[in-house]
C-alpha cells in the first residue's frame, strides 16, 4: 500500500511538472519575442536584458546568445559580437546556419578581415531563401571596396542567377549602378595607364635621338675625331708620325 502511494506521488509530481516545463519553454520564448522587438525598436539594452534572462532558464539557447551579439554589432563592436556568435553556434539548437554565417560575415567585415568575411559570404550565398540572395549582394559591395572589378562582375552575375533575385530589385539595381561606375573608372585607369606608358616611350626615344644627334662642345662624336686626328698629323715628326 505504502509503495502504492509514493508511486501515485511520484506520478502526480511529474504530471505536474510536465506543463511547468512547459509554460517556462513558452516563456523563454515570449522572452525572446520580447528581446527581438526591443531591437527592432533599437533598445538594445533591454533586449540584452531579456536574452540574459533567457540563458539563466537555460543557457543553451543559442537565439539568445545571437541576439545579444547583434546588439554588440549595432553598437559597433564587432569583436564582441562575434564571441557571442560563437556561443550561438555552439548552441545553435534550431538557429539558422544561413543567418550566423551571414551575421558573422558582417562583424569579420567590420573588423577588416575581408577574406574570411568573403567566405561566409559566399557560404551563406548558397542559400535558396532571400538571405541567401543577400549575401550575393554584399560579396559584390566587398569585391568593389578592394577594387577587384572582374570579381564583382562574377558575383553579381551570381545575385542575379540567385532564385530570391526578383525581390531584391532595389539592391540589385543599386549595387548594378556602383558596378557600372566601378567598370569605367576601371576603363579609364586603364586608358590613362597606356597613355602614360606611351609618353614615357616617346619622351625616351626622345632624349636618345637628342643625344645622338646633338653637337658638343667640340662638335658631334665622328666630326670630333676626325678633328682630333687632323690635329695630330699636323704635329708631324713631334707626334711621331
């Protein structure tokens, strides 16, 4: 009888804890939806608050960690974001690979790692959903930024390719128009480069038949010689000739 009732009590204890677990999962999702909405809004302050107060639940929310490494981000901290990224793929837990790969690439960027930020890029560009056509978009701005034109005319044939491409217009066209003013100045350099190359030719040219042709002092190179040996025979026996 006794072993009856601690197993009913055990049986009653779990049943009751099944929709505590519950309800503190549901909460630490409105929590999350309440952080997420403070960001939007740019109280990124509050928004932090409320990840922390998700992670003390329980701490292998990667959501969480994101969020507070998108704040870090906002504020223009990109080193302290990614150590927070680096949390949230540790606990990624439903997270999308696509969005910390992309967020990643932006804090890289910030820091200057252009190599590193390009190769998440163009990981989070294999994506079918509309980040993935994003991420298309920024590999484009990264390539103008260091002046790689043919590499910038790759990637943005490859945001156009991209199945999100049609809704993104705007960005397209705007990236389309940097491009196109990329490609002449480009042109342009180019020109500039051949003309200089072509003056500094001439002007050798220039100075070497100014040289050749030019008298001395004591006339030109052959006239001189003759000269200088007209001279000597005019010694005569005193020259030994």
């Amino acid at each position: 009888m006794r072993r009856c009732l601690i197993v009913l009590l055990t049986l009653s204890l779990c049943l009751e804890a099944t929709p505590r677990a519950r309800a503190a999962d549901e909460s630490a999702d409105a929590l999350l939806e309440r952080a997420r909405e403070a960001r939007n809004q740019g109280d990124c302050s509050k928004a932090t608050a409320l990840a922390k107060r998700v992670l003390r639940r329980d701490k292998d929310r990667g959501e969480a960690y994101h969020l507070m490494g998108l704040c870090h981000l906002d504020a223009g901290d990109p080193k302290a974001a990614l150590a927070h990224f680096a949390r949230a793929k540790r606990h990624r837990n439903g997270l999308s690979p696509t969005l910390l790969a992309f967020d990643r690439a932006r804090a890289l960027e910030l820091q200057g790692r252009d190599t590193k930020a390009e190769r998440l890029y163009l990981e989070a560009a294999r994506d079918e959903g509309r980040l993935g056509a994003l991420a298309s978009v920024e590999l484009v701005l990264l390539a103008l930024r260091r002046d790689d034109v043919v590499a910038a005319q790759d990637f943005f044939e490859m945001a156009l390719m991209h199945p999100e491409s049609p809704h993104l217009k705007d960005e397209l066209a705007l990236v389309g128009i940097q491009l196109e003013d990329a490609e002449t100045a480009s042109k342009e350099r180019a020109r500039q480069a051949r003309a200089d190359r072509a003056s500094a030719r001439a002007s050798g040219e220039e100075r070497a038949s100014a040289l050749t042709l030019s008298p001395t002092r004591n006339g030109s190179g052959p006239q001189r010689r003759r000269r200088s040996l007209d001279g000597v025979r005019a010694l005569g026996p005193r020259a030994g000739l």
